[in-house]
C-alpha cells in the first residue's frame, strides 16, 4: 500500500472515530437482497485480495448490512487470518476502513478488535501443558503462523487509525444491542471516549500486544513474530532504515564481523511498498521510543539465551565427542539430537542478528565460544587438509618440505580426467563425504535397497565380458610395483575405466594386506585410497573399518610379542590415511586414547608411532588442534608420574617433541669486530704445538696500548672451556710468554680464573661441568709452566671441596651445593691432581699433598657410594700419585680414623716445616740470577722441548761439593733475610724432579708417531773437578776459585736403556787413557770458550744485566728445578710474616 493512500486512510478513519458521519459515502437506496448480503459476507470470509477492493467498496457503499453486523464481524476477521502476501494484507486494511468509516467503531471496530486481540493473545500454559509433545508442538506452529498475519494486520490497522487501543474493544456479545440500535452511540458520547482515551494515553494497540506476547516468552517462541514485525514496520514504528547501519558491522554466524546489509528484508517483504526516506514515519518519535524499549528489552534476554544455549552446545558436543573417541564409533541418536540442536542456535542467532540490525545494537561476543565449539561440531566429520595447512608459514610446519606437501594435499580429481559414468557407483552414498565417513549403521542401512541390483549388474557383466576380470588382476598386480604419486594417479585412473561393485572389493582386499617388509607402500596406499574416496565412498568406509577393527584384535591380544611387526604396520597405516583427511578425527583419538589408558610398552611403541607420523599434522590442524592439544598434555604428566624405563621415556619425549618442539627465538649472530675474528683464528684454529711461537709473536704484535686488544685477548685467555682440551697447557705457555711483557695481564686472568672457579662452585650447575673441568685444568698448567705456586694450588684443592659447608664436609650436614649424591667436586679435584700432582713428590709439598689425599679420602666417606665411573677415576688418581696408598672407599669411620692420625702428624711436625719453609725462602731467592734470565718467551717452548738433555749436561758439569752462589737484585724493595747455613731445599728437589718427568712424558708423546731414529745420544759427563769460573758476589767483586788437582780416573756416564725408561751409570776410566786424554782437551777448550764469552757479556753492563735477570726469569719456562747442586736455579720465596722478628 502506498504510502500517500495510509495517510488518507487514517485521516478518514480519525473522523469516523470523531463520531462524523457520511465519512464514507452510501447511495441513498440501500439494496436489502439477502443473497447479495450473504454473498458479501462470503466473500468477506474468503476472497479478499487485491484485485477484490473495488467490487467489495461499491458492495459497502450499495448494500444495507446493518442487519448482518454480527456475521460481517465474525467474516472479516476470518478473512485477515487467511491472508498471507502483502497485497492480500492492504486489501484487507482497504475493506476494514471502508466498514468502520461505514458503520463506526461502537458497531463494528471495537468488536473486530476484540476478536483480533482475542487471536494474538498469548495461550494459557497450563492447557499446553496438559497437551502430548507432539499436539503441543503442532498447536504452536498453527498458532504462529496465525499470528504472523494477524499482527501485521493489526499494526496496518493502528496505523491507518482503525485500532486505536485495548480501551476500545467490546466483547462480540454486545453485537446484539448495535442490532436494534441502528444508529448506535450517539456520537457526541463517542468523542467524548475519545477525548477521554487519549487524556488517559492509552498503550498502542500493537504495543499492548508485543508487552503481552513478549513479556512471558522466556523460551522466546515469538522471536520470529518479532522478526517479521520490526522487517515491516522499522520505518514507520521504530524510525530506522537500511542507510542508517549502511556503516554498522555485525557479528556473523562464525564468530566474524563483516558489514552489515542493512535492511534488505524490508525493502522486499513490503513488496508493493514504496520506502522514501524524504517521507516520515507513520508515528510520532515518542511512540518509537517506546516501541523501542519493549524490544530492546526482548533482545537483551535473546542474548543472554544465545549465550547459554552456547554453552549448552558446547558442552554437549564436548560429551559427544568424547564418547565417540571413548567408543570408537558414533551414535545415531546423539548425533541427530545435536544436529537439531546445531540448526536451532543458527536459527535463533540469525533472528536475533535481525532484531540487533535494526535496533542498533550489538550481538553477543561468540567467537571463543565457536572456537573451543568447532572442533566438536566437525567431530564426526573427517580431519581434512585446508587453506589452513597451505598458508601455515609460521614455526615448523606439518610437512617437512614443498615434495611432501604436494604428495599428501595435491590430490587428482577423477571427475575432470574420467566420465562421470563411471563414477556413479560412488555417488550413490555420496550426499556427504564428512558426514558418511564413520556412520557404519546409517550407511549399511543406505546401501542394502541398492545391493541386489548392483549384484546383478556386477554378475551381468562377468558373464557378459569375461576379460575384465584379467585386466583387474593386471592391474591389482601392479599394486607393488608403486614407487611414486604420478604411478598412484594413474593407477586410480586406470582403476576408474574398470569400476564395479565387484572390482572394488578386490581392490579392497589387495591394500587391506600389505607385503611382509614393505612399509614404504603404506603412503602410496594412502594416497590411492584418499584419490578413489572422493566418489567411491566405499573404498575408504572398508579400508577403516578393517584397520579399526584389527587394531582392537591387536589390542585383546597384548601378550603376544610376535605381533609388533603388525601392530606397527597397522597404526602406519592409520596414520598415513589420516594426514590425507581420509580417518575420521574419532577414531584415531580412539586409538590415542585407548594405547594411553593401558600406558604398557607396547602401547608407548604405538603412541610413538602415531605422533611421529600423524601427530604434527593433528597438532596444527584448526579442527583437532584443541583435542590433540589436551593429549599431549594428559601425554606429559602420565609420563611424568609413572615410574618408565629409560628407552620408553626416550620414545615418548622424542615423539613429543618432534610434534610440538619448544619455541626459541632465533639465535643471533654475534657481530665481531675483525680484530677479534683475527685473534679467535689463532687461538682456536691455527694453534698447536708447531705454531705456537708463530701465535705468541703475532699477539705481541698487537696494539696492547689499547683497551680494545687487551679486552678481546682476556676473554679468550679466561675461557679454557673454548679451546681443545689438549691444547689447554699451549695456552698456559702463551700466558706465562705474556707475564714478561704484560704482567698485569696474565695477573688479572689468573684473578679471573680463579674467580670463575668460585662461582662454578656456587651455581653447581651441571650444564658448566665441562667448562669447569677445563678450568682447573688451565690452573694446573699454571703451576706447571711457573704462574702460580703450590700454595695457591692447595688453597684452591681446599676450597672444591669446602666451599658451602661449615668448615669441612660433615656427615649428616647437607649442603645444598653439595649434596651426598653429588660427586663431581671429586671430578675436580682429580682432573688437577691429574694435571700438577705428580710434581708433589719430595719435601713439604709431599707431605701437604699427603695430608690433602688423607682428607680427601675422609671427604669421599662423606658421599653416598660412589658410582662405578667415580670409583675409578678415584682408584686411578691415588694409583698414579701414591701407588702404595691403602684406599678407604665405605668406610666411614675408618676414613675418619686415618684422617685424625694425619692431622695429628701434621701438627707433631709443624715446627720442623717452619724451619724448612724459612729455607725454602732464601733457596728460592738464588733463583733469579740462573744462567738462562735472558731466554725468550718466543723460546721457551723450545727449551721445554730440550730440557731434559740440557738438565743432565747441566748435572755433569757441577760438582757435588760446590758452594752455592747468591746474587742480589736491584729492583729488591723489601728486606731479603740471608742466612749463612745453607741447607737442600726439598721443594727444590721435587721440583726438578716433576719437571724432569713432565718434560720425558711430553718428549715421549711428541715423538710418539716420529720414525725412530738410530740410537746416538751423548753419554752425559760428570765433572770431577770445577775449572776456574769467575762468579759475581754481592758486592760486585769477581771472585775466582781454583780447580782441584787431577785425580787417578776420570768418570763418565753411560747412557742405557731398560723398558721405556734411560738410565745412567757412573764408569771410572783411567785418566791416561787416550778417550778420557781427548776427552779432557775437549772440555777445556769448551771451558775457554764458555769463560771468554761469559767475561764479555759481564763486562757490558752489570746493573742491566741484573735488573732484566729478576724479572725475566721468574717465568722463564717451565718447572726445570733440579735439586742437590741446582740451588743457584731455585725459584725465589716470598718473604712471609712469619719470617721477620718484630719484637
């Protein structure tokens, strides 16, 4: 109806309300004919439509209906309920106004609106109660549909201003009086009630109808009432268009927002209605408003019954779900109970996404709740591959490269390569691939109809064409000779040209059994299956079925062992067929769930075997990412509380973590500059035993004013960790070059080493373990190559096994960085024995070394038994250090006995140590002024080489009662205490001796692989007598000592070999013999040479001389010592506290 027309309408309307008369003009003869009464009635009651309009207002302006009033009544309103398109709907509003203008609302409106609120009132509850469910459920429907009508025709007619308000309505029975009273209410008394109705401002009639209808729907019933009403009337009732939410989003039914369409609905449903925006609504913006605030009430409890049958609908298909994966199969009944439920929450958020449009407001935030939901909505469906797994480009994807993506997602499509004909068999079941796959009663129920006339097709063409059975057999042969996808392809292709009922189930039976050892056809298979399923459906639903039930066999029967082979093969199979999308998402957690629930070692084999075949894929796939998520994590802590073995924990946390491995960031390059790529090179590339002199001179050479060099090369010279562990004493030697030079340097990565050490101790982090071996190993080179003394060497030996305990270890008292189960401080201890202990072997250091092993072996008690590697790395150091040593190992008391009695000799013996150490000091002192103070770091390597020659020259060339010399420094700051009895130092003599056999050990094993040369080493020659040599006193005088005279032999040394080891012996041959006369003229000329050269260089300048022979020889070169006649060789003491009288 236009527009134009309803306001015309309703202007007519309002004066017949006014009591006016002749609003509707009549003839002046009325025609009284009882037939054309009664068939006006009929009409009235049937016929009503557009194109009726006019004959039914000429009937109304020709015939005398006063006396059928009650009949027009009951006629017309039988007449709306049985319109259904808009133009019936405006016809009927057309017919309605001509008979209230006519007859006046006291005689016809009022009871018309009795009987059209009478059919929008909202049923009693306790009659719907007492109906069945079926009858219950038909009377709502009826009803709807009614009222679907009537309240569009109601609100027509309030707009039009036929109905007005409940006010004005009266019951039917009161017709009777309108008869007798044809004139009815006087009018004046009708615009009295008016008056009256509007001062009271009544409800709208529609208004008082969507209260009443709306207010008790709780299960909200009428929400497709609502619907229809705010399609229709959203201009004229509630002032809102299609341009005004042109910009608006709303929610959609997966959760996304997009655009909204405004309302196009509306546009369409009024049909003949012509919607201009330049024209008003109907109704004043007070009564939109209010018409507004009934609705948004409404949609504010739709809401809210979105939200929680939501929730219900998750929930429930949560409980499906896991029935399903519990029982391996899926349930018709629950099935379609949750299909309907599905379709009802579409149904009731899409109506309520139209009441939200054109109210303006916003829909209930569904998306997580879709998200947790979808996975259990496609539950039954098949797990399948998507635009997903294409674009999933982030951490490590399904497949391992673009090949195997291609092979398990590029799947050919046989209906663009082969007849449809001859896929027809598959299309059959074919209404729904997701759906069927799985429903094995719904499907055998499908299928059995079609059975008996496929059988006989199949059996007409096997009498018909008795060759297709040997091309089928060709081409089943050719099943094991598939090596790639393109075979696979054109194997289905070739399979297609030969379909039939009876060809397929031979295929089925040919991949149901794969060849004994060819586990490599399992994908091909997979890949042939997943390309014949998508028309032939029964290929896949066999192929399942089969492997399904094999796997519950294989499960009743655990105990047989010779059935891994099988089990395996199975599970493969399954896995391979569900990364085609091909194994519904049921039955492979099924088979998750089931090996997990019997968590035996069989069943750990298979759950390994499904996650490193299957697991990434179910992992990363939209649909079953949540389910496989929770798996994982039930996975982990079923792991984590039972007590496996060793190879089943392997096999769950690989398979673990090849599914889902855990995140770190990328690593970073660290940006070097060149200067310390250059220094990295040589440290830990091009060093070794050949080019370390080439090493140290090219770090000299660095620019070691700069903070940046010195830097760089600390942090290399403190982290022995870095370099090969055999070329830890290389980097020993290049330190004690550089204490020369730079002796802040090497003192400061001796701090550092020491430090770092400490802090091992603290953090006891197992990670660190090789690092810390190494350190203590570079602080045994230390020792060994002269850079730190015994002192610090036992300090350190104290401190691995004290730190963090009162004192000393205790048994009882735990320490938490050092508990009883712990023993990695013994590693420590015997990586630095190992390294400098052999050294320990004569004087104070020999008895500070025994005293430590005694405590050491009291702190192994300590520990709980020692494993087996620990006992014999302990066995090995005390059989290296102390052959004779009766080790305690579990023995507690006995240990702690022995220690008592060692602290206790100890303490008997302090004095006695005093006076040695005290001697020790001045030896020591005679050190810096040896022969060889102006020797090279660059040469020190070599001179190691050669030591053990030069050292027996050095023997036979000094005579046993020769007197020791002293020489005094000038750089000397501090007092130097003298004592006149000199005595043998025995840290002196240890010192040779540990040097001589680290020098022999080295040489040993450097010409370990060298072609052994003839034997023509020197014999060693003693001297019996000293030639005049000039020596320099304190005083700076040359003081010279006259050779004894010549005795009756001459003695020589014979060098010899036994075993491995040379040895030396003393022959006494007569002094007039010719060897020992040309031996002896040899000599002498030697000495002169030796005297005159020595003179020169002593002459130069004697204070430089003695200044650069302090320093440079403190760290000349390695342990060397020799005891006995060496003393003028002994390293120099610190002067101690304890060695100055400060009374």
């Amino acid at each position: 109806m236009e527009r134009q027309r309803k306001r015309e309408l309703k202007e007519l309307n309002t004066r017949a309300w006014n009591g006016e008369q002749d609003v509707f003009p009549v003839q002046p003869s009325l025609d009284s004919n009882l037939k054309k009464n009664t068939t006006f009635i009929k009409r009235l009651r049937t016929a009503i439509n557009p194109a009726g309009v006019p004959t039914f207002l000429q009937e109304v302006r020709s015939l005398s209906l006063h006396k059928y009033l009650t009949e027009i009544v009951h006629a017309c309103f039988e007449g709306l309920c049985k319109l259904k398109t808009a133009g019936e709907i405006a016809a009927g509003v057309e017919v309605v106004s001509a008979l209230h203008q006519r007859f006046g609302p006291d005689n016809f409106t009022c009871y018309l609106g009795w009987f059209i609120g009478r059919g929008l009132a909202t049923p009693d509850k306790s009659q719907l109660k007492s109906l069945s469910a079926d009858v219950r459920e038909r009377e709502e429907k009826e009803r709807i549909a009614k009222q679907r009508v009537l309240l569009r025709v109601a609100t027509d007619l309030w707009l039009v201003d036929v109905l007005r308000s409940l006010d004005d309505v009266a019951r039917p029975e009161e017709a009777s009086k309108g008869s007798n009273n044809a004139k009815g209410l006087d009018p004046t008394t009708r615009k009295g009630n008016s008056l009256k109705s509007d001062a009271n401002d009544a409800e709208p009639f529609p208004l008082e109808v969507l209260k009443d209808m709306l207010g008790h729907d709780r299960e909200h019933v009428n929400l497709s009432l609502v619907v229809l009403f705010v399609k229709v009337f959203a201009w004229d009732i509630l002032g809102s268009s299609s341009t005004k939410n042109e910009g608006r989003k709303h929610v959609t039914e997966d959760g996304s927002t997009a655009p909204s369409n405004g309302l196009q609905e509306s546009a369409t449903s009024t049909e003949d209605e012509d919607l201009s925006l330049d024209d008003a609504p109907l109704i004043s913006p007070e009564l939109q408003q209010r018409f507004r605030n009934v609705l948004q009430r409404y949609f504010d409890d739709v809401k809210a019954h979105i939200v929680r049958d939501q929730k219900h609908l998750t929930a429930q298909g949560k409980r499906n779900t896991e029935a399903y994966v519990k029982s391996g199969e899926v349930f018709e009944d629950r099935q379609s109970n949750y299909e309907k439920m599905v379709k009802t929450q579409e149904k009731l958020v899409s109506s309520a996404q139209v009441l939200a449009e054109v109210l303006g407001a916003e829909m209930p935030d569904l998306s997580e709740k879709d998200a947790s939901g979808s996975s259990f909505e496609a539950s039954i469906g098949l797990v399948k591959t998507g635009e997903y797994l294409r674009g999933h480009g982030e951490g490590a994807g399904i497949w391992e490269d673009e090949d195997e993506r291609r092979f398990y997602e590029n799947i050919v499509d046989l209906k663009e390569r082969v007849p449809g004909i001859l896929l027809e068999d598959g299309k059959k079941k074919k209404a729904d691939v997701d759906e069927q796959v799985g429903k094995k009663s719904g499907e055998d129920a499908e299928a059995k109809p079609e059975v008996r006339s496929t059988e006989a097709d199949d059996a007409s063409m096997a009498i018909t064409n008795k060759t297709v059975g040997a091309q089928v057999d060709a081409l089943l042969a050719r099943l094991h000779e598939l090596t790639n996808k393109d075979q696979v392809d054109q194997f289905a292709l070739d399979f297609c040209f030969l379909n039939s009922k009876a060809s397929r189930n031979r295929l089925i039976k040919s991949i149901e059994e794969i060849p004994k050892g060819r586990t490599d056809l399992l994908p091909l298979y997979a890949r042939l299956i997943a390309t014949l399923g998508r028309y032939l459906t029964d290929i896949p639903q066999a192929i399942i079925s089969y492997l399904d039930d094999e796997f519950r066999s294989l499960q009743r029967r655990k105990s047989k062992d010779f059935l891994g082979q099988v089990r395996m093969v199975n599970v493969r199979y399954i896995a391979e067929l569900t990364k085609f999308g091909v194994v519904p998402e049921h039955v492979i957690f099924h088979c998750l769930k089931v090996s997990l629930d019997d968590f035996s070692r069989m069943n750990i084999e298979i759950i390994a075997t499904l996650l490193e075949n299957c697991g990434r894929y179910l992992l990363r796939n939209p649909e079953t990412s949540p389910r496989m998520t929770g798996f994982l994590e039930v996975l982990q802590r079923k792991k984590a509380a039972q007590h496996l073995g060793q190879q089943e924990r392997m096999l769950v946390e690989n398979a673990i973590y090849y599914v889902n491995p855990p995140e770190r960031a990328a690593i970073q390059q660290k940006e070097r500059t060149t200067l310390d790529l250059y220094v990295r090179k040589l440290v830990y590339a091009d060093l070794n035993k050949k080019t370390l002199e080439k090493v140290i001179k090219q770090i000299r050479k660095l620019h070691w004013e700069e903070a940046e060099v010195v830097e760089v090369l600390r942090k290399i010279f403190i982290k022995p960790g870095k370099i090969r562990f055999s070329h830890i004493h290389l980097l020993a030697v290049m330190l004690g070059a550089l204490y020369r030079f730079h002796a802040d340097f090497a003192i400061s990565v001796i701090d550092e080493v020491l430090e770092r050490i400490t802090v091992g101790l603290e953090m006891n982090d197992f990670k660190y373990n090789q690092r810390r071996i190494a350190e203590v190993k570079y602080l045994g080179e230390m020792y060994i190559y002269r850079l730190v003394d015994s002192t610090l060497i036992f300090d350190t030996l104290y401190k691995i096994l004290n730190y963090g305990h009162d004192g000393y270890a205790q048994p009882g008292k735990i320490s938490a960085i050092d508990l009883p189960d712990d023993y990695f401080r013994i590693r420590l201890v015997a990586s630095l024995l190992e390294t400098c202990g052999m050294y320990f072997e004569k004087g104070a250091v020999k008895k500070k070394l025994d005293f430590f092993l005694a405590f050491l072996q009291y702190y192994i008690n300590t520990k709980d038994p020692l494993p087996m590697d620990i006992e014999f790395v302990v066995q090995d150091l005390y059989s290296m250090l102390r052959p004779q040593w009766k080790l305690v190992l579990n023995n507690l008391p006995d240990a702690s006995k022995f220690f008592a009695d060692a602290c206790q000799q100890n303490f008997q013996g302090s004095a006695v140590s005093k006076t040695v150490e005290a001697d020790d000091m001045e030896a020591d002192a005679e050190f810096n002024e040896s022969d060889d103070a102006n020797l090279d770091g660059e040469a020190m390597h070599a001179r190691h080489d050669d030591s053990p020659e030069k050292s027996e020259n050095g023997d036979s060339e000094q005579g046993a009662d020769q007197e020791p010399q002293t020489n005094g420094s000038d750089e000397e700051e501090h007092i130097v205490v003298t004592r006149p009895d000199e005595q043998r130092d025995p840290e002196a003599d240890a010192e040779f001796d540990r040097e001589l056999a680290k020098l022999m050990a080295e040489s040993v094993e450097s010409r370990r692989t060298d072609r052994k040369p003839m034997f023509d080493i020197p014999l060693p020659m003693r001297r019996t007598a000293r030639d005049t040599t000039a020596v320099v006193a304190e005083d700076g005088d040359i003081e010279t000592s006259t050779p004894q005279a010549p005795t009756a032999t001459m003695k020589f040394a014979l060098l010899s070999k036994k075993g491995n080891r040379p040895q030396t012996r003393t022959i006494d041959l007569p002094s007039n013999s010719s060897f020992a006369v040309a031996m002896r003229t040899q000599q002498e000329a030697e000495r002169a040479e030796q005297q005159r050269i020595k003179n020169l260089v002593l002459n130069y300048d004697l204070t430089d001389d003695q200044q650069d022979g302090h320093i440079d020889n403190l760290h000349g070169g390695p342990r060397i010592d020799k005891s006995g006649s060496s003393r003028s060789k002994q390293r120099a003491r610190k002067l101690q506290l304890g060695d100055i009288d400060w009374t």
